[in-house]
C-alpha cells in the first residue's frame, strides 16, 4: 500500500469514527410555581429555552418520537402535550391530581399516576386521547413506571407502604409488593430484572425482584429518600435524599451505597443522559439543577432554572 493511500484511509476512518453535528440532548426541567419547563443543553449546561406549560407543571414524559412532551398540571386536572418544535400546548382530561408520568418504551402509551382516584390513567400515545384507568390498591399513587418491555406498570402508593403492578394488557392489577412507609420514585434496571423504589419514611431504597415480586434488598441511603435514576448500562442507581440534600449512588451489583454527593436544598426526581455519564437533579427550594458525572461522582455545576423544579426528562 502507497503512503498516499495509507494517509487518505487513516483520515476517512477518523471522518468516520467522529461524527459531527449531532446534538447532545435537551433536559426538560417543570417548574411548579413558575408554570413553565427550563430547557438544558446537555453539551454546555445552559438553559437555551422556557415553554409555558400550564398551571403547576410535575410529572413529565418525552414520547416515543421525541417531538412531544406531556406533563402532568394538577390545577386543571389534565396532561398537558407540549409541541417541542412550537411550544403549543394542548390539554388532555384526566381526572383530580394528576402526578407521575411515564411513556411506554413500545411507543403506544403514555400513563399517569392520579391521586384522588387511586388510579393510573392510560393515554393513547398516537391519538393524544384517554382510553382507559385501572385502580390500584394503594392510597395516593404519586408516580407510575413503565417496565423496559412495556408490559407493566407499577405504581407507588405515597400514603402507603406498597408498590401496585398493573398488566396493561389485561388492563388490571395484578400485584402488590409492601416495601417502606411513602413509596415515592421508581425506575427499572434495563432488562427489567429489578425495581428500585425510594421510601421517603423509611430513608431507604427497596429493590425488588420482578420474576418474584419480593424484596430482595433494602438499602438505608439519606434521609427522606425520594427520587430514582438508573444509569442506561444499570450498573449505578441514584436516589435523592430531600432533607439531607444529597445524592446516594448504588452499586447494583452489591445494592450498597457507594457515595454520596452534595446537590441543592430538596433535591427530588432526576435524569441521566442517554450515555450515561450525566446526572441531572432538580432542587425544589433551590431553584436549580445540580449537574454530576456519573464517573466520578462529583457535582459539575448548578444550573439555574425557574421556581421549585419538579424533575427532569432527557432524550
């Protein structure tokens, strides 16, 4: 082979092995007295945009194509779906309180935890219309969780001690796991062996298996623990401890803390990015987002957004 040739393939495999142009993701961040969603650039830590988005804006979901985000706004008891290319908003009835959001990773539904019905509420993704609820057995369901391959839902009951699982193809619960006092966040491992769910009573997070239904392990982190994050290789869960205003991060493979990292004052739900490598906490009496390498567990930055973030979605 020429010097020349060997040159010009070296330089075509680096064009290759770097690809330009694509965006690092957006995190969408619900602001609930401000009635409006920060928008992150992942790459430079800076909001770049605010959208209206109703009156009290919590729970939150990207769907499946990425172009529509739906929020839950408890004063006018309904999901709202927000345009990401326009901003407009348009306003699905649900019912009294509507909290927790999750989009089903098949692309077909979006549901929602309701609290004054005790139930979870299914909206057809691709319509944008209500089709069904099913009641749960626990009282308050604050957050609802699609399991990876969309066949499950869990729900946890904040007034209560459990976790209720929902085959949505049968529409109708079919389990319940007791775990510690105000189940609150939740999230799967990748291939859906376990759940992680944060116990704000308890200060602890119980993981349960889901061949069994039973808790394999309760893991004490900080105090009032609430919110969960899964790292997308599902080595690391995070869960955000409200009074001590901290992250515990989890090694999965030994269900024990193996740091802890400062963020702001009530730090509550969370997101990583979709390589993994970073955290995104929101700080309700801080007003900000706390940044953390998954890596090293340090806190990067705190990104200001608006009035008492709820959460964040990344995708």
């Amino acid at each position: 082979m020429s010097p020349r040739l060997a040159a010009l393939i070296t330089a075509l495999t680096a064009v290759v092995a770097v690809p330009c142009g694509i965006a690092a993701p957006f995190a969408y961040v619900p602001n609930e007295k401000s009635g409006t969603l920060s928008v992150i650039d992942t790459a430079t830590d800076t909001v770049v945009r605010e959208i209206k988005a109703g009156e009290k804006p919590r729970g939150l979901a990207l769907g499946a194509d990425g172009k529509v985000l739906y929020v839950s706004d408890q004063p006018r008891n309904g999901l709202a779906a927000v345009d990401l290319a326009t901003g407009g908003v348009s306003l699905i009835d649900l019912g009294e309180s509507p909290e927790g959001v999750s989009a089903s990773p098949d692309g077909n539904w979006i549901v929602v935890a309701v609290e004054k019905t005790n139930s979870a509420t299914f909206v057809d993704a691709k319509t944008g219309r209500k089709a069904f609820s099913v009641k749960v057995a626990g009282d308050n369901p604050e957050h609802a969780v699609f399991s990876p391959d969309s066949r499950l839902v869990v729900t946890g009951a904040e007034e209560g001690t459990q976790v209720d699982v929902i085959d949505v193809a049968s529409r109708r619960q079919i389990a319940s796991v007791q775990v510690g006092g105000r189940p609150r966040g939740m999230g799967f491992l990748p291939d859906g062996s376990r759940l992680y769910v944060a116990c704000e009573l308890a200060s602890k997070v119980f993981a349960i298996d889901m061949k069994t239904l039973k808790v394999v392990a309760d893991i004490p982190t900080g105090q009032f623990t609430n919110g969960i994050a899964v790292r997308p290789d599902g080595r690391r869960v995070f869960a955000t401890n409200g009074k001590d205003g901290t992250v515990s991060v989890i090694d999965t493979a030994t269900n024990t803390v193996v740091a802890t990292v400062p963020v702001g004052k009530r730090p509550w739900n969370m997101a990583v990015t979709p390589d993994g490598r970073k955290l995104y906490v929101a700080n309700g009496r801080s007003n900000s987002v706390s940044v953390i390498d998954t890596d090293t567990n340090a806190k990067l930055k705190d990104v200001p957004v608006g009035d008492t973030p709820w959460g964040v979605a990344i995708r």
